[in-house]
C-alpha cells in the first residue's frame, strides 16, 4: 500500500514538474509576445534613423562656436578631394562665438546681447525655404527662428561650450534645447560632438593636462547621450588627442593660442573625423589612404604659436588620417598613430550610439601596456586588446 502511494506520489510530482516547465515555456513565450512590437518598432527606427544618410537630399545643420570653425574647416577640401557629388547635399553653421547650450536657449528667447552668424560650408542644396548667409544683431532671434520654424534639416548638430564641456553638472540647459530644437524638427537626427581639450598648461584648463580634461569632455559626453538619445558623435577630440601622442606635438598641444586648433595637421585630423562620421555613411567612401597636402604657411601669422601649425605632407597626413579613425573605432580610448603602421580601411560607427559599446562601463586611455579607466584605476592590457 505505501509502495503504491510513493509510486503516486512520484507520477505527481513528475506531472508537477512537467507543468511547471510548461508554465515557464508559455510564459516565456508570452513574455516575447509582449515585448516583440516594441523590438521591431526599436529596430524599424535605427533603420529609420540611419536612412536618413541615404535621403536623395540630405541637409545638414552645425549649430555651435568657434569649435565648429576648427573642425569643419577643410571639409570642402576634404569633399572636392574625395570627388564626392554634393548636388544633393548641404552643411550649414550658425555659429556664435563661445556660445553655450544656455546661449542659444537665450538666443531662441531674444535675450542674447551678442551677434551671430548663418552660412554655409559645403553643398549646392539650400534649406527650403532658402535663407541667405547672415549676421543677426544682438537681441534678434528672428534668424534662429527661421531657421529651425522655416527650414527643413535632416541632420542638427550641437556641442557645449569648451569652458563648460567637461562638467556635466554645466548642461542644466540642454534639455530646453533640445526641446527647441525637436518641436521644431521632430525628424531630424541629433548629432553631437566630443570636442577637443585645452592645451594642458593654458590658464583656463583646471586639469592641468589635456588627457585629464579629455577625459572628463569624454564622460561628459558620454552622459549627454544616454541621458538624452543623442543619436551620434563625431569623436573628433578623441583625433586631435591621439595626434598629441605624436612627434609632430611640438608644444601646446596642436593649438594656436591654447584652446582653438593650429592650421595644418590637426584642423586636418578633425575634418577627416567629421567626414568619417558623418558623410562617410552618405557615400560609402573613407578618408583613409586619401592623398591631401597642405601648405598652411599663409597661416602661421595668424597663430600665437607657431610650433603648432603644421603643414600637411604626403609623410604625415596618413597619420592624421590614422589619429580620425582609431577616434571613430573607438572614441573612449587613446591610440599613438605614429606607432602603429598596419593599414587601416574605414572605421566609422555606422550611425550607432557609441556609448553602447564600449568596453564594458569604463572610458579607457591606453598608455602603453597599461589602460586607465575613467576612475583613474590602471588595468593590464590583454594582448587581444591592444
């Protein structure tokens, strides 16, 4: 009789264990049924989002500073040299000198006291409607406003100001911005950039050092797109570090008066890494093994230090091109471009959020064997790693 009611015992608890593993299945299978829209509806956006390289016409909108200058200087250079079509294309800036994410929010809001500026880097498109090159005075937004009520813009740009950059606690007024910006353009990608750091002895970087400051701009970075969706960077703070690592850093840092870039080989290596994040998806073309030189000797004068302007030459402007694509590839990490000479094809992001994959939660400089983390912690490198 007890042999009877074990062996019934048994047969329930193996039904038991039967249905709970039915139950675990169908919830399973519930589970995925509930969560499949969302992930083919996040998977129909990304494709979305990066069609928007492929429009017919594509228009580009750089909202920033004197940064934006620096970088997008050798673009036009940079498009007629790769013998890319820019019929159906157009890069526009509205630039305003130091101007933070604060200031253009005051700016929208006509409480500004200081001019700024429309006009256009390259491209034979025009935002339609089309609005002239210009110069607002203080207190006028009305250009602002056409601009983002009026114009159609697939692609916007927008970094902080350098002083303010590396200090997340500084972007209180990013989200309002980007409220501006998206009620008016609800479709357009939002782009950002991890800008280049200070000269490591000038008076304004608290750091005392350029890698430092870096790396702070680069967590601060980080930060704004996970904090608000941004939907790109163009790392080209991470190009002109690699390129510190150089020989060719002859002193203060690649820069002309200790925080804007120097003429030459570094205003080079950034407009190679905007290309490459941005353009380079358009036409499916790389900066990589491009032949570019230039003699900026007509621009020393300009420079208060002229160790820094360098011209490009067919010797060095693979390592510019080297310092832009290791930056892409991965913009969280530092890499000599003198000292690795293997060829490189292009690297780019392909449109996706790098802060996504990195290499686990940690911002890595590379110093030799040995990687620091955004703690400040040092690790070995694995040999697969470097």
């Amino acid at each position: 009789m007890n042999e009877n009611i074990n062996n019934h015992q048994i047969q329930i608890s193996s039904l038991h264990k039967v249905n709970g593993r039915g139950r675990d299945r169908f919830y399973i299978f519930l589970f995925l049924l509930l969560i499949l829209p969302y992930m083919l509806n996040a998977q129909t956006e990304h494709q979305s989002k990066e069609s928007v390289w492929s429009k017919k016409e594509l228009r580009i909108l750089d909202i920033g500073n004197s940064y934006t200058d620096n970088v997008v200087s050798l673009l036009p250079s940079l498009a007629s040299k790769l013998h890319i079509d820019t019929k159906n294309i157009c890069l526009y800036k509205m630039i305003y000198a130091g101007s933070t994410f604060q200031a253009w929010v005051n700016t929208y809001h006509a409480q500004n006291d200081l001019k700024y500026t429309f006009g256009k880097v390259l491209g034979e498109l025009s935002p339609p409607p089309p609005i002239d090159n210009g110069t607002a005075t203080p207190y006028d937004s009305l250009l602002l406003h056409n601009v983002l009520e009026k114009c159609q813009w697939d692609v916007i740009i927008i970094h902080q100001a350098s002083l303010y950059a590396p200090y997340y606690e500084q972007y209180d007024a990013l989200p309002e911005l980007l409220s501006i910006i998206r009620e008016h353009q609800p479709n357009a990608l939002i782009g950002t950039y991890l800008i280049h750091s200070y000269w490591s002895e000038y008076g304004g970087n608290n750091e005392h050092s350029s890698q430092d400051r870096w790396r702070l701009i680069a967590q601060a970075t980080k930060q704004m797109c996970e904090d608000h969706d941004i939907d790109f960077i163009i790392p080209y703070g991470t190009a002109v570090e690699n390129l510190r690592l150089t020989s060719y850093n002859k002193g203060h840092d690649f820069t002309k008066d200790g925080t804007h870039l120097a003429y030459g080989l570094v205003r080079y290596a950034a407009s190679c890494c905007y290309f490459e994040s941005t353009l380079s998806k358009r036409y499916g073309v790389s900066i990589s093994n491009l032949n570019a030189t230039y003699d900026i000797s007509a621009d020393i004068p300009k420079s208060q230090y002229a160790e820094s302007c360098v011209n490009v030459t067919d010797e060095n402007n693979s390592i510019a091109q080297r310092a832009a694509l290791y930056a892409c590839q991965n913009m969280y990490s530092l890499k000599n471009p003198e000292e690795t000479t293997n060829g490189i094809s292009s690297m780019t992001t392909e449109g996706r959020k790098p802060m996504k994959h990195m290499r686990g939660n940690r911002l890595l400089i590379e110093v030799g064997d040995a990687v620091y983390g955004i703690d400040g912690i040092k690790h070995r490198l694995q040999a697969s790693q470097k």
